[in-house]
C-alpha cells in the first residue's frame, strides 16, 4: 500500500473514530476506539521515531476535534507504536518486519492478527484508561473497564485493519 493511500485511508478512520466517540457513548466503563489499530497497521518500513509522530498527530487530533482531556489519546498510541513492531514481530511473522511488508488476513489468518489486535488494544486502554482515572478509580474496576473496553473494540479494530491491510497473497 502507498503511503498516500494509507493517510487517505487513516483520515476517513480518524473521522471514524471521532462520529464514534461523539455518538456510542455506551456507559462510562466501555470505551471503543479505532486508534490502536491504525497505529499497529501503519508501514513496516516507517522507523520509530517517524511512527511515534504519526501516532502523536493522530491522537492530538482526535483529542482537540473530540471531547475529553488534550493528550490523552496522543498519550496513549506512542507507546503502541513504539511495540507495533515488536508484536508483528512475535505473534504474526518475523519476516515482515525484517522485509518491511504488510501483514495480510489471507496469508496470516485471523487469529494471529486478532491476537496482535487485542494485545496492543490492552497496551492502548491500560495507558488511556489509567491516566483518564488519575487515581479516582479502585485497581479492579480499572483492569475491568480495560479488559471490556478492549474486547468491545475488537471488532471495531478488526475491521480497520481488513480495511488498512493488503489484499495479497504473500
């Protein structure tokens, strides 16, 4: 995928991302975002330091057209891109990242992308969901909430990345 069509691509998700966070309100324990997999299905070719300041941008904006504290959504998505790498890495394929390709649902399935997905969506919600808390909340009810918010976004994440991710077979 061309890096042009990526940014098409991650702007009309971003609008996704904030009709969801004005208008699915569900209860104050479940949040649902997008954000993560974006950041997680960005080029594997982009370096860190170029990750980390998309995914800054990408929370900044989020926070100042959504309501809610500036910075928190930025917050949150540099640690994740500073794993992505590490998680396609482990759980999907090595070679991806050593080749700089694309991860694919043809070639890798389902359940390891899932699995990729749900893990840095536990990364996003543990950093959002703790510095949104700010120690108002007890332990239980914030490991509860992060648990919920990251299976309720699963779908939702799932989805972006079948949308992000290239149709090819390698």
């Amino acid at each position: 995928m061309s890096n042009g069509r990526f940014i098409l691509l991650t702007t009309l998700l971003v609008a996704v991302q904030l009709v969801l966070t004005g208008l699915c309100n569900i209860s104050a324990t479940v949040t649902l975002s997008l954000l993560s997999a974006i950041v997680f299905c960005m080029p594997t070719s982009w370096s860190a330091p170029v990750s980390a300041l998309a995914a800054f941008a990408i929370g900044i904006a989020v926070d100042l057209l959504a309501e809610g504290p500036i910075g928190l959504n930025a917050a949150a998505l540099v640690p994740v891109a500073a794993v992505r790498k590490s998680i396609i890495g482990a759980f999907i394929d090595k070679e991806i990242v050593e080749r700089n390709y694309m991860f694919s649902y043809y070639r890798y399935g389902y359940f390891k992308i899932g699995g990729s997905l749900l893990l840095t969506s536990i990364i996003f919600f543990s950093i959002f969901i703790l510095l949104d808390n700010a120690g108002t909340r007890d332990a239980l009810f914030c490991i509860g909430r992060i648990l919920i918010s990251s299976l309720c976004s699963l779908p939702f994440c799932m989805a972006t990345a079948g949308i992000l991710a290239p149709r090819v077979r390698r």
